[in-house]
C-alpha cells in the first residue's frame, strides 16, 4: 500500500469516527422525571454547541468520504522515484485539497472544544448566571457525549495526520533550492 492507500485508509477512519461522534451526540437524549410530574428531557438540542458539532461533524464526514474515494479510485499512482512535472490540474488539486484539509480539521476541532466547553458548563454549572449542573441529574447522557467527543477528538488526530500528507503531496512539487518554483520538467 503507497501513500496514496494510506491516505485513503486513514480518511475512511476518520469519516466513520465522524459519523459515529455526529450519531452519538445526535441520538444521545435522557428523560427523567421532576417531582414525579413534570418530565425533562435531555437533548443534544439544549447545547447550541452540540447542535453545531452534529452538523460540522457530518458534513466533514462526507468531505472524508469523498476525498477517500478520490484516493482510491479516481488518482492515478505517483512514483516518488521519478522526478514528475508538475502539471497546472495536479498542482490545482493539491492545492485545492490542501486547503480543505486545513478547513476541515480546524473546523473540525474547534467545534469539538466548543462542544467539551458547553459540556463542562453542564457538568459545573454557573452560580453567577444562575445556571444549574445538567449532569448530575442526567448522568448516561453526560457520559455519552463525553464519550462522543472523545471520538470527535481522535477523528481529529487522524485528520491532522491526513492534512500532513496532504501538505507533502503539495509541497514535494516545489524545489528545494529555490523559494515557491516549481521543480523543472
């Protein structure tokens, strides 16, 4: 396998940690019962930063597979024995892919630590805005999108492992001895 297979393999890692994060704090809900009346209902709804982890999880999960298809089967093999032009289309590529991947795990991790900082808000509360502990009253949902957010961060790693290929494949068509040329034909 080149690294063109491992780079595939690892972005098929990645979107189904994305899509297991997304379905994990989207399906997470815990009812319970407040003076044997009145029920309450915990959500991934009642955290703004958890709706948005859902939704920048899953569309990185179908950027994932989209690019993982690329690398399987729409790229033509690269040797890296042979010195190979840089075409404008593959140089474009990239580029293009890049800078998606760049997007991607930012988008990716800061959402995932908005997500981890309105979940401590739950776990802590906040005396002075009058905001009660969530998780001491909903305990399994707690953990769940603790857990959740465990997988986002791993999706992220191996994300950030994916973006460090994707900047070799960029910066490998540039010359080493001179600044932003590209390697002659």
């Amino acid at each position: 396998m080149g690294i063109l297979g491992s780079e595939g393999v690892l972005r098929l890692g990645a979107a189904v940690l994305l899509v297991v994060t997304a379905c994990l704090v989207a399906l997470d809900s815990q009812t319970k019962f407040l003076y044997y009346q009145i029920a309450k209902k915990a959500t991934y709804k009642e955290l703004n930063a958890l709706y948005v982890v859902v939704w920048v999880h899953s569309a990185a999960a179908i950027y994932s597979l989209l690019q993982s298809g690329r690398c399987f089967f729409f790229a033509a093999p690269i040797h890296h024995g042979t010195s190979r032009p840089a075409t404008s289309s593959y140089l474009t590529t990239a580029t293009l892919c890049f800078i998606l991947d760049q997007v991607v795990v930012y988008g990716v991790f800061s959402t995932n630590s908005a997500g981890v900082e309105a979940s401590i808000m739950a776990i802590t509360g906040a005396d002075s805005f009058q905001w009660m502990k969530l998780c001491n009253k909903f305990t399994r949902f707690c953990y769940q999108i603790g857990g959740a957010l465990l997988c986002g961060y791993v999706a992220c790693l191996l994300m950030i492992v994916v973006s460090s290929i994707s900047a070799f494949n960029l910066f490998r068509l540039y010359s080493p001895n001179k600044f932003l040329i590209l390697k002659a034909k």
